[in-house]
C-alpha cells in the first residue's frame, strides 16, 4: 500500500500554552487579525491571553469577532475586505471549528485578490497567508488539519473550501473549555469521536491514520462515560482535547466519510449542531457494514458491547426535537448518493436505498 504522511502544524498543549509560548508569534510578522466568534472568546480568556501576547510582541491587530457557526462564505469575504484594509500580515483564529476554518478561508482570500468569496471555490490550489489556531471546542480538530468547511448559501449545503490550509502553530489549552455548557461539549466532543470512527472506518485508513485513531478512541472511552454521567472536569476537558486534535490528524490522512457527507444537509436544513448530525447517523452508519471485523475494533476500543448499545449511549446525551420528512430524507439522501468524494472513501459498494434507510431509521423510526 503506498500513502502520504503529513501532519505539519507545530502543537503547544497545556494551560497557559498562549502567554508561555508568545515568543512564537514573532515570526509571523508586524500585523495581525483575530478572527473569532461573537461571545465565547470574550468570556473564557482566550482573547485576553491572545492580545495580551500580541502587545508584549509590540504586534499590532485587529480584530474580526463576527464569525458565525458554520460559516458562510459572504462572512467569510467579509473578514477578508478587513484583512486586506487593514494590510495584516497574518491571522489568529480562536474558537471552534468555525472561526478556525473561516481563518483559512480568510487567508486565502486576503493572499489571492483575484478571487472573491463568490468564485473561490472554483479556485486551483492557492496558499493563504499564515494561520495561528486556538481552539476552543473539542472538536473539530481544525487546528492541525488542512480543511475548511464553509456554508454555500447559493448550493444550500456546507462544502469544503478545497484549499489545503494547515494552521502554523495550534495552541491547544484546555482550560478555555472549563465553562463550556453541556450540549456544546457533547455535541464537539462527539464530532471528535467521529472523526476517529470515520477514520478508522475509511478506505484510505493505513497505519498512520489507525495509530492516532486507536489511541484516540481509548482516550475517548473516559471521555464517553463522563460524558454520560455529566462530570465535566478538567481532566475531561484535556483528554476531549486530546481526543480532537488525534481526530484531526487522522482525517487530514483519509478524509472523513458517510456520517459527515449526510450530516451537512441536517446542519444546513435542519439547524442540527455539526456533532450531533454526525452522531445522530452513527448506529445505522455502523450496521450498514457488511464486513464488521474493524467495527467491531472500534467498539473494543471505546469499550462498548455492541453497535445497539452505542446507538443507546449516543441517543441519551444527543436531544434532537426537531421533525423532517420522508420527502425531505430521500432528497438528502439522493444529494449524497451523487457526492462521490464522500462515497469513496466508504469502503463498501452503498446503495441510494441504504443511504435513505441510514437516515430513516436514524431521525423517523
Ligand atoms: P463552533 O461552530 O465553532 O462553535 C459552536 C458554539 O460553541 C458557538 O456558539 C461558540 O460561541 C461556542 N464556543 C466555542 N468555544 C467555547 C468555549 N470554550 N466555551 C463555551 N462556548 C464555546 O463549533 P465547532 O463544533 O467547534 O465547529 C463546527 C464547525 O467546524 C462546522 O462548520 C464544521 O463543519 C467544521 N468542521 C471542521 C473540520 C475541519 O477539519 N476543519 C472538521 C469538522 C468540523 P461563539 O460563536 O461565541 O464563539
Ligand atoms: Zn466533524
């Protein structure tokens, strides 16, 4: 089997990460923009730390905190008018995975004038100006891979950029996570697990991909049951962060796969959190395979007895009330039946049928 290694972004972990490894950010250059979300930053000191770090450098920055969860392109080209204004040099995204990859999105645009938010996604491969990651979920692991999933109002779903932006340096510190409300932390920390899952579970998996997926799955095992009895302490807070930057690096190695693909359409259409619409599929994504061998693994790895009992946990810490209808599952389902991107990367030959009967038995049963 042949396969490319990459994982090149520089990782700080641990508490206090930002002020400790300021030194860093010199070598970026003498302007920078933050982009971030509207509150989160604000509250949990990750802002703080950044700009406190930024004026000790003597950087100078702005400051974009008007990104949106799952990002839409026109906030996204939006950012970048700023970023070309104001000349910056590079950006520091701080938050989830939105104002991570809207970051990317960002420095790309700022670094190609002859493209806009409407065309980009059109564009050949292009680099971006750097990239600085604090994350602030666990997660999407943004912070280490190449992607960046934007929301395309005019195709009505969520797409990936198709640009390979890897941040520079991740700062990853946990304790900005302390305050993090129940749902936030379950729906992120399941988007991590899933991550893993599809990983593990992929066409492209190889030994790389499968070290980080296996560690990662053990990790989440802890993770799984804290997260169903509700103890929400630091050291889940660490291992969730853990669990989310070894999922990022396993997806740059394969991709992600059938759960992600049927997930935006429930994100876009349905307003479902990204984790929870990826969590929501996870029993009858796992029961469509017909060859069980590395399904079964997984579950040995997280310490479940089987698929149904996983459906059991998944289900009582993901509360979904909203409806759709039958009509409205057989279009997602024929939408990405024909994406085949994500169809490859699904080991097994998947029929439109099974994909409709995925998502029916899923939201409907
Ligand atoms: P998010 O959309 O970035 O944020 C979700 C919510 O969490 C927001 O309300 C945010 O508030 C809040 N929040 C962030 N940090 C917090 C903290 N420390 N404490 C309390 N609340 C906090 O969520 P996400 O799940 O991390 O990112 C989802 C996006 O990433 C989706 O667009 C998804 O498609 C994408 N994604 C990307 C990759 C990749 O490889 N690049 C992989 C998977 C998913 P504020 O808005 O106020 O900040
Ligand atoms: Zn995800």
């Amino acid at each position: 089997m042949s396969f490319k290694y990459l994982m090149p972004t520089k990782c700080y972990f641990g508490k206090g990460a930002v002020l400790e490894h300021k030194d860093e950010l010199k070598n970026f250059g003498k302007k920078a923009m933050i982009v971030t979300g509207k509150r989160s930053s604000k509250k949990n000191g990750s802002l703080k730390d950044m700009e406190e770090a930024l004026i000790s450098n003597g950087i100078n920055y702005v400051i974009f905190d008007d990104i949106e969860e799952n990002p839409s392109l026109e906030t996204i080209g939006k950012a970048s008018e700023l970023g070309k204004e104001e000349k910056v040099d590079f950006i520091i995204g701080i938050g989830g995975g939105s104002p991570i990859d809207a970051s990317k999105a960002i420095g790309v645009l700022i670094n190609n004038k002859d493209y806009s938010y409407e065309n980009i996604l059109a564009a050949p491969p292009l680099k971006g100006i750097p990239v600085i990651a604090v994350p602030t979920t666990a997660g999407t692991g943004s912070e280490v891979t190449p992607y960046s999933i934007v929301t395309d109002h005019k195709a009505k779903t969520k797409k990936n950029l198709g640009q390979l932006i890897y941040p520079e340096i991740a700062f990853c510190d946990a304790s900005y996570m302390i305050d993090m409300s129940y749902d936030v932390t379950v729906n992120t920390g399941i988007d991590a697990f899933s991550h893993l899952a599809e990983s593990y579970l992929n066409s492209n998996a190889n030994i790389m991909s499968d070290i980080y997926c296996e560690k990662g799955l053990k990790i989440f095992r802890q993770c799984l049951s804290k997260l169903l009895t509700g103890e929400l302490d630091l050291k889940l807070r660490e291992d969730l962060m853990m669990v989310s930057t070894l999922g990022g690096i396993a997806i740059t190695q394969t991709g992600t796969s059938l759960p992600h693909g049927m997930g935006y359409h429930l994100t876009y259409f349905k307003g479902m959190a990204h984790g929870m619409a990826n969590g929501i599929l996870y029993e009858e994504y796992l029961k469509v395979f017909k060859d069980k061998t590395r399904v079964n693994e997984l579950l040995s790895f997280i310490g479940v007895g089987s698929i149904e009992e996983l459906g059991e946990k998944l289900r009582s810490i993901l509360k979904w009330n909203g409806t759709v209808t039958k009509e409205e599952l057989l279009s997602y389902a024929k939408s990405i039946a024909s994406n085949k991107g994500k169809l490859k990367n699904h080991p097994e030959e998947i029929t439109e049928k099974e994909l409709y009967n995925i998502y029916y038995r899923s939201l409907i049963r």
